[in-house]
C-alpha cells in the first residue's frame, strides 16, 4: 500500500505526527 509508505516516509522524514501525516494526506488513521 502506497499510502502506507509516503507515511512512514513523511514519519522519518519530516518527523510529523501519524495524526498530522493522516490530515496532511487527506485520510483517516482508521481507514
């Protein structure tokens, strides 16, 4: 899952929030 990945990325990367990456992406944690 793609999206999965530009999470852990953005996570590492940008040390942002599961939450802040969810609303950054547009999606739910729960999806």
């Amino acid at each position: 899952m793609e999206d999965r990945a530009e999470i852990r990325r953005l996570h590492r990367a940008e040390e942002m929030t599961i939450r802040a990456i969810a609303r950054h992406l547009g999606i739910s944690k729960t999806r």
